[in-house]
C-alpha cells in the first residue's frame, strides 16, 4: 500500500513529538520555589537588642496652685512666684522699690471682662521673669502691663497666649533686657529696649514732635538698632540682635511729619493732643487695611505719608474734646480716647469698643467684632451694628442700642 506523501509527515511529526516528551521525562524534577529571606542578624545582636531599653522620660514638675482674690501689691521688698501657676482676680500693682521675681511659672489674669483689671510697674520696681508663660482666663483676652517710671524689666522665655497677649506698654524711663521671649510692647518717652536671643517683637511707636522717613524690618535681623529723639526733649531706643520682629505699630501724637517706606505697620493717630490748641474736628474715610503705594493723609496736628507700606489696621483716638468721624474703615481697638472727646463711626468695622471717662462713641451700620464696654460717665451708641461680644456697663457708663438704653 503506497502511502500518500502527507500521511508519511504525519507520521513523522509525532514520533518527534513522543521522543522529545520522554526526554523531558528523564530530567529530575524542579524544587519547590522557597521564599527570599531577608538577613538575619547574629543571635547575639538579637540577644543586645532586646536588652536595650528606652531612656526614662523626665517627668515635669508639677506646678504649685495659688490662687489669689484681690489686688496683689509689692511696694516694698521681694515677692517671689516659683514654680507655681499663680492665678489672679485683680489688679497686679508693683510700685515704690517692689520687686517681683518670677521663675519657672505660669500666670493667669482671671477677668470677667477685656481689661477689667492691669498689671502696673512705678517708680523704681523691679520685673524678673523667667522661663514665665503669661495667660489671660476667665471670660476675656485683653489685659495689659503698664510700665512708668524708673522700671527695670528682664525677661528671659517669656511668652503669652499668642504674640502680644498681654500686650505691655511702657512710659518715662522704663528699661528692659529681653530674651529668647516673644512680647508686644509700646515704646514712648525714654524707652529703652534690649532684644537678644531668637526674641520676636511687635513693637509700637508712640512719636511726638518728630519728623523723619523710616523703613522698619520684618522678620529676623541679626542686628538692628533705632534711636528716635521723641517730643524735643526724650529719647526712645531699640537695640536688637539675632531677633525677630513681628510686627510693628506707631501712634502720631501731635505734630509728627513721618514717612513709612517699605514697611508692614499699624496706624494710630490722636486728635486734641496738643492741650493749647483749639478742640479740632477731624473727618477721615476709606481708612483701609491694605498696601498703600503712595498715600498722605493730614490728621489734626500730624502729618503721614505711606510709600508701598502694608497697614493692618487703624486706631485713631481724640483727646480734650475732640471729634473725629470715621467712615468706611478697617479699625483696631478703639479704647484710648480720653475726657469729654467724641468718637463717630460709619459703615466700618472695629476690634473692641471701650469708652472711659466723659468720652462719647456712636456707631452707624457698622461691626464691633468682640465687646462693647462702658466706664466711669462715658456713653456708647450702637445704630443698626453688629456686636459680636458682649455688652458690659460700669460705673456709670451707659450703652444705647438704636435709641434704647440697652439696660
């Protein structure tokens, strides 16, 4: 039988294929796939391992509880605060030849209100803080140090409850040597200030009789140093190194030619400071928070001009019966007007709102984002504007809302 030509590579092809398949028959099986194992390190660097524990954490002392109800008042001698959260309902007075010492503690101005009670340094106290935290409890923020005379303050870690609370403010021939601290403080008269080790500062400028251009640093320097011959007859002076500064601040008391250059600042301007002259009226509006490429503005005695200068914010103020009206405004705190001025306010928004003494305040369509206080015989009037704190009446002091007596 002849077989066809395709049958034969049939065959062929499928003896190959039966000899190749018993061929791979023949080969020893593979080994089981076994995982990659990273090193293993010595027994005897297991066994130091495990021998090796972590160090102890030190535990923080506990601070003493004191707390105290009433004025505490060192006129004499030393009062020493140590290791301690010293909690105070009431004013902190220091004056004479008192000392206070403070070490490694916590302070706590207890309030029912912003600026309810202060902390006063005179004559020739003493202020020794370190390693100090210096907080604000109770149902308020603001409080405020007041330095006059001859003080003399160290402070070395010191700290509030943010930047500039409390904030500190300081007259006369105050001294202070600041370390490795983060304070807000307002310089006026002979003011001398010393900034040293990684401090951060706001520092605020209260001028008068000065004129002058400056251009103020914002952020850290490893040296700056500023002398301001202040109101004809005083000198007020900042000498820092290897420090930071915040923010800065100025008040133009009267008759003041200043120029700000390049510079990050809030903005304070008295009308009636000047005592001999006529009670002035003084109209402002579009006072903004923003940068200001080239801006001069006149109020009463002082005169600013702004050259690409970022203000925050604005805190205008009257004394010896006079009248500023704001209008469309960014506004700080308004609270330092002093005696029978007046105070209107339109369409603007505003910090805090105190009057004290004769001091009359009108508000119109405007907001007040935290409290509304009243003292002594002063009066707040609120016209379709927002709070959002509280209203507070002392003394005398009346608030009306749209007409009303709000009590």
């Amino acid at each position: 039988m002849r077989l066809l030509p395709f049958v034969i590579l049939a065959l062929l092809l499928a003896g190959c294929a039966h000899q190749q398949q018993s061929n791979y028959g023949n080969l020893p099986p593979n080994p089981p796939l076994r995982p990659i194992a990273e090193p293993q390190p010595p027994e005897q660097d297991v066994e130091i391992k495990q021998q090796q524990k972590e160090p102890a954490k030190k535990e923080e002392p506990k601070l003493t509880e004191i707390s105290l109800n009433g004025d505490l008042i060192i006129a004499d001698g030393e009062f020493v605060i140590n290791r301690s959260r010293f909690s105070l309902y009431g004013n902190l007075i220091v004056n004479g030849t008192g000392r206070l010492t403070v070490v490694n503690s916590e302070i706590v101005f207890i309030q029912d209100y912003n600026q309810q009670f202060r902390a006063y340094f005179m004559g020739n106290a003493i202020l020794d803080m370190d390693n100090v935290r210096l907080r604000t409890g109770g149902n308020a923020e603001w409080f405020n140090f007041d330095y006059n005379g001859n003080v003399t303050v160290s402070m070395r870690n010191v700290r509030g409850n943010d930047c500039c609370t409390p904030w500190h403010g300081a007259s006369e021939n105050a001294r202070f040597v600041i370390t490795n601290s983060t304070i807000g403080l307002t310089l006026n008269n002979n003011v001398t200030v010393a900034v040293r080790d990684k401090s951060s500062m706001f520092f605020e400028l209260v001028l008068a009789n000065v004129k002058g251009r400056f251009a103020l640093p914002k952020g850290h320097v490893s040296e700056f140093r500023l002398e301001i011959g202040n109101n004809e007859r005083d000198s007020m002076s900042i000498d820092a190194k290897d420090s930071s500064f915040y923010h800065w601040g100025t008040t133009l008391d009267k008759h003041t030619d200043l120029t700000f250059v390049d510079t990050s600042i809030t903005i304070g301007m008295n009308a009636g400071a000047d005592w001999q002259l006529p009670s002035p009226t003084v109209r402002v509006s579009g006072l903004k928070a923003k940068k200001y490429e080239d801006y001069s503005l006149r109020f009463d005695t002082n005169e600013l001009r702004l050259l690409n200068t970022e203000v925050t914010s604005w805190y205008p103020q009257a004394w010896n019966g006079a009248t500023i009206e704001l209008a469309d405004s960014d506004l700080a705190d308004l609270q330092n007007s002093g005696r029978d001025s007046k105070v209107i306010v339109r369409d603007s928004k505003v910090d805090i709102a105190i009057a004290r003494e004769n001091v009359i305040q009108a508000y119109y369509d405007s907001e007040i984002r935290q409290d509304v206080i009243v003292h002594d015989e002063a009066k707040i009037y609120l016209y379709n504007t927002k709070v959002g704190g509280r209203i507070l009446e002392n003394g005398n002091g009346k608030v009306f809302v749209d007409g009303q007596p709000y009590s």
